[in-house]
C-alpha cells in the first residue's frame, strides 16, 4: 500500500490515478462484453471546451445487456462546482482537476441486478496554499427479484475490498451506502446496498489510492456470479413491468440526489456520458402497491431498508 520506490507515501500523483482508471475501464468493458456475447461496443472520445474530456463507451440492446455504460472522465477548471465541495464549503471557488470511472448495467433479464459502481480522484488548487486532495465512489446493486445468496455474496465481496485496510472500514461505508442510496421522498432505500465513501484523504495517498483500487477491482468479482447465475432464468410479462416500474426510482434517484450527476451537469460535462446511466426503458404507475405474498411485496418487505446482512448470517437469523 505504499507508493513507488524511493517516493513518500504521501505524494500526490495524478497522472498513476489516470493510468489506472483506464485500465479498470479497459478490463471492465472486456469483461461486461464477454459476459454479454458482444464484441464491440460504442465508444466516443469527446472534449470539455473547459479543459479535459473523456472516453464513453456503451452497450445498448444486448442479448444480457439492454444498456451498459462504463465512462471514463478527466476534467479540469477554474472553479469546483458546488456539488463537489458541498462536504468542504471552504473549497469552494478553487481550480481543480477531477477523473473517474463511473459505470451502470441495465440487465434484460429482471432476474440479473441492476448495478452501479464509481471510483473518482479530486484534486483542488488555491495559490499560496496546500493542494487539497480526496477520492470517492463505491459499488451497489439495486435487484427486482434479490436472492438472499447473491446479496451476502455482494456484501462479503464489499467486506473483502476493505479489509486490508481496517476493521471497521466495511462497517462505515457499508452504513453510508445504505444512508447516501435512500429516496427520502420514498421512504425507501434504492436497493441492497454495498459502498460508498467521499471526501476520503484520511490516510496518506498511497494507502487512500490503494483503498480505491481494492474498491475498483472488486466490482467485478462481486456481480459477474450474479450475471452469470441469473442470465438465462425465464421470465414474464409481469416481471419485465415491475423491472420498468423499478427502473423509475432508479431514475427519480440519480437526477433529484445524485452528486455524480449534479457535478457533471454543474461542471460543463458531456450531458450524453452524464445521462448514460439512465435505463433504455422505464414506467411509473400511479399509486401501485405490491399484492401481498407476492415477489415483489417481498422486495419491499425484506430488502429495501438497510439491514446488517453479514451480521444476520453470521448469527443464524
């Protein structure tokens, strides 16, 4: 977890964050259109009149897929958007340079999750003062019809990605994902949880880009079983509905809550790569409620609020 031969842990290097980030969308889009049985993608290079750009690439109507997008951005500017330092008021104003890998995966099959996952690097510059500096992102899935293996499988894989680093790192970003994917206007959590952190310089830079590393490289092991298991599980008209129905809160979250979003938008970004992660199809219906001892009213019932799974299991209940 340190940094390179003869470097202090503590120096701050962008360009081995960029390096990694597009390798981690090269070896996520290889895997997602293998998974798929595609072999190509749509991909656009574009560039932000501002400064920087990035590298959208996107599968639309696969035979696993109905949309997967996997973005890489690097921008920088004059002046840090508000949604980005609505935790640091203070930075507010500054130059800056941010760059991440953000992803969603749309599945066909009602019975594959819904997932998404992001790894994003900041740094903010004022003259005369220190650079601040600080990495975000996480992984969750948000299932229709949620088996109780995949979301232990889902979550022990998320405790896998922190442990190296703390015994109560899980805990803590296990208990913020859940706090962060929540539809207030709802009442509801978004789905099962996994990870979520911000505003993370607590350790030393080495040790804070191997933490977001471990996040990165963890994305896939923990929901390629899950394609894999639920690709070819049959379904019907009524599962694909609520597979719609569940997709507008999907919807409903990223463009009312989303900081991701609000800072793409606020930023200048690319609105087609920003938007990427909205489903290819979706459907509100008013004032639906699940029929009891359904699926679906279990969906409601059983996982969408936060839970301790792993401590659940552990204990037998």
């Amino acid at each position: 977890m340190s940094g390179q031969a003869g470097e202090s842990p503590s120096a701050v290097r962008p360009e081995a964050v960029r390096r990694y980030l597009l390798g981690l969308q090269d070896r996520i889009c290889e895997r997602l259109l293998a998974l798929d049985g595609r072999s190509t993608l749509i991909e656009d290079a574009w560039e932000r009149d501002e400064g920087g750009g990035g590298r959208s690439r996107v599968i639309e109507d696969g035979p696993v897929f109905e949309k997967a997008g996997v973005n890489f951005s690097h921008v920088h500017g004059a002046a840090l958007p508000a949604a980005a330092s609505a935790r640091r008021p203070d930075l507010a104003g500054r130059r800056f340079q941010a760059m991440g890998v953000s992803l969603v995966i749309h599945p066909r099959n009602p019975h594959v999750p819904t997932s998404h996952a992001n790894v994003r690097f900041f740094v903010a510059e004022k003259a005369a003062a220190e650079p601040a500096w600080w990495f975000g992102g996480g992984f969750d899935l948000t299932p229709c019809y949620p088996r109780h293996e995949d979301v232990l499988h889902w979550h022990r894989n998320a405790r896998e990605a922190c442990a190296p680093f703390g015994g109560d790192v899980y805990s803590r970003f296990k208990a913020w994902c859940d706090e962060y994917f929540y539809l207030p206007h709802r009442g509801e959590a978004r789905g099962v949880g996994g990870l979520f952190f911000d505003d993370l310089n607590e350790w030393d830079f080495a040790t804070s880009f191997a933490f977001l590393r471990s996040v990165g490289d963890h994305f896939l092991p923990g929901y390629q079983p899950l394609v894999e298991r639920h690709r070819d599980a049959p379904w019907d008209e009524r599962e694909r509905e609520f597979q719609l129905y569940r997709r507008g809160r999907y919807v409903e979250f990223n463009l009312l809550y989303d900081r991701g979003t609000l800072f793409g938008l606020q930023s200048g970004g690319r609105t087609e790569s920003i938007l990427m992660s909205l489903p290819p199809m979706v459907s509100w219906r008013y004032n639906w409620r699940p029929r009891p001892g359904t699926p679906e009213a279990e969906l409601y019932r059983d996982y969408l609020r936060p839970r301790d799974w792993l401590g659940e299991a552990a204990s037998g209940d």
